[in-house]
C-alpha cells in the first residue's frame, strides 16, 4: 500500500511539472536600422523561454526616442531593455532634408543629444528591466551625411551620462572598428548579414549573464 502511495504520489509530480510552463524571459531591442540588423541574431541565438522583440520601425534620434519610448515599452513586464541612440543625432541635413555633411545641420547637437539621453534613461530606470546602453558603431570615411570622428564625442557624452544613471554599458563602437571593414559596403555605416552577426554575438553573452543572475 505504502508502494502504491509513493508511486502515485511520484507520477502526480511528474505531470505537475511536466505541465507547467516555462517562465518567458523578454527582451527588448531599442534603435535604428544597426539594431534591427543584429537583433534576428540574438533571436536566432537565445533558447525558447526568451523573447526578443525590437522597437516597431526605425528608432531614429534621441528626438523620436523621448516622444515614443512609452509607446514602444507597451506597458509591459521586460527583463532586459537593450537600447542605442547616435547615428541619427549626428548625422546632418540640409534645409530639404537632405543628407549634406558640408552645408547641413547636425541633428541633435551634443549638449541636447546628453539631456534627451538623460530624460531616456530616466524612464528605462523607472522599469523592473535590467537596462543596456549599447555604444553606437564606427562611421566610415565619406558616409552620407555623417563624419567619422563624430562617433567618439557621443559616445563619450553617452558614456557619461550612464554613468551617472547607473546604466551597464556594452561598447560596440570598438569591436565595430575591426568587424566593419571586411562586413560591409564602401561609405556606409551598415553591415553584411555576418557583420550583424558578429555584433549580435557581444550582446547575446551580455543577455545570457543577465538573465542568469
């Protein structure tokens, strides 16, 4: 009789947990089109329990990233929030909206570029999320609209500004220096399907160790 109890009680567990579901990790990918590049990859990359989702469309500059962050949170639960704001903030355009680098304006200036990120990374806090800065990615000699040394003044102004709102940082910009020139076209700030892989790689360890703890 004592047999059959355990036995039963040993077959009445199995199915319990067998039954229940696995408790589903989220993710969300906040950025423009180098974001959306990479983030099939980190899809592709992380087990059935965590889902990755990306802002809708293009995140663009700082500017449209304060105006529909809300919007893109979806009054949802996130374990981790990955977001990247830059290469729209500098690059420049002329009076028809057109990308001039030489007779453009810029964007959104560095000082206005910082508080914007402050105002971001505010709200990204007030989440149960584990928020991610991710550095913006290297722009190449003669890209549209863009120059190559404006990358390293916002990072570094973004760098600053995560420090002070206690936001982990991964820094794409260095590893992007030696994995964009043999995974992209000539002038252009984007990647080849394996560049973006390449990339997705750094965040993916970064998800992984957050989720763990």
């Amino acid at each position: 009789m004592n047999q059959f109890r355990v036995a039963f009680f040993l077959v009445l567990s199995f199915i319990f947990f067998a039954a229940k579901p696995y408790e589903v990790k989220r993710v969300l990918v906040i950025g423009d089109s180098i974001s959306i590049g990479y983030t099939p990859f980190i899809k592709a990359t992380m087990s059935p329990d965590v889902e990755v989702s990306h802002n809708p469309g293009n995140g663009g500059s700082t500017l449209r990233g304060k105006d529909s962050l809300q919007k893109w949170l979806d009054n949802r639960d996130w374990d981790v929030i990955l977001f990247n704001f830059g290469l729209h903030d500098m690059v420049h355009k002329d009076s028809s909206g057109k990308y001039d680098v030489v007779n453009g304006t810029i964007a959104v200036p560095l000082k206005e570029y910082k508080k914007n990120l402050e105002v971001i990374a505010d709200k990204l806090n007030e989440t149960r999320a584990k928020v991610i800065f991710v550095t913006t990615t290297m722009v190449p000699e003669g890209a549209s609209g863009r120059k190559t040394a404006s990358v390293p003044a916002y990072n570094e102004v973004a760098l600053k500004v995560m420090k002070k709102k206690n936001i982990q940082v991964v820094d794409l910009y260095q590893p992007s220096l030696e994995i964009h020139p043999n995974n992209s076209k000539p002038k252009d700030v984007h990647y080849t399907p394996k560049g973006y892989e390449l990339l997705a790689e750094m965040l993916v360890k970064e998800i992984k160790e957050v989720l763990k703890g």
